[in-house]
C-alpha cells in the first residue's frame, strides 16, 4: 500500500520523518543482486545519530526479504526520504550493536519480540551509514 500510495502521488506521499517515538517510512533502492536492475521497496526506519536503521524482515515471514538479500550483494545504495535523497552503505549490525539497536525498535513497535518469535531465524538489524558523495 506505501508503494502505491508513493507511486501515485509521484513521492508526494507515503514518506515520514523518523521522530524520537514514531519510526519513520523511507524508500529503498537497490541493485538486484542477479538481474543488476534497480529495485525499490518502502521499509520503516529510526534515526542512530547519522545512522539510519531498519529490520531485515519480510512481512515477519521466514525468507529473508529480497531487499536485504540485494544489499549483501551491493551494500552502496540510496533511499529516498521524506526531505530528499541519501546515498548510503548498508551493513548488518554486529553483536556489540544489535542490542541496543532492537532495544530502541522495540520501544517503537511494542509486539517487536512476539512477530520474531514466529521466525526460525534471528532478524538481521540493518545499519544505513551515510556515504560521501
């Protein structure tokens, strides 16, 4: 629905700022990892000082989603926000960081470790580090 939403108002809508307790919606554009075309998806996000995060989750279903899969392949990107583009460098966050990381999600999205729990595997926190142009 934010895709459409995005797509038929020509960016107008279906983007938000990230507030201290609303995550944000941002559009992602990725390489395909195997066609090389440009591919886009609407994820939610937080701010992490000049960071930006979000959760490698399909629907909380179990396959990664294609989204992330593409930024292991081609981890320079761009996202579209709310005020205007950002090239980025996508990494999964380390075992140092990740706690932290999903501790503020959750404080965002209350259900965080019940829709996990319905995974057979640990949800990778995605880190969007801003890349000089």
């Amino acid at each position: 629905m934010q895709r459409a939403l995005y797509s038929v108002t020509r960016g107008r809508f279906g983007l938000r700022t990230a507030t201290a307790d609303r995550w944000g919606m941002m559009r992602l554009r990725t390489v395909g990892r195997r066609t090389g075309e440009e591919r886009k998806a609407i994820l939610g996000y937080f701010e992490d000082g000049p960071d930006l995060v979000t959760m490698a989750m399909n629907g909380w279903g179990d396959p990664e989603p294609a989204w992330w899969l593409n930024l292991q392949a081609h981890p320079d990107v761009t996202v579209d926000l709310a005020d205007g583009p950002r090239a980025v460098h996508a990494h999964a966050a380390d075992k140092d960081e990740r706690p932290r990381l999903w501790a503020r999600w959750a404080v965002l999205d209350k259900d965080l470790d019940a829709f996990a729990a319905r995974r057979s595997r640990e949800t990778a926190v995605v880190i969007l580090s801003p890349r000089p142009e």
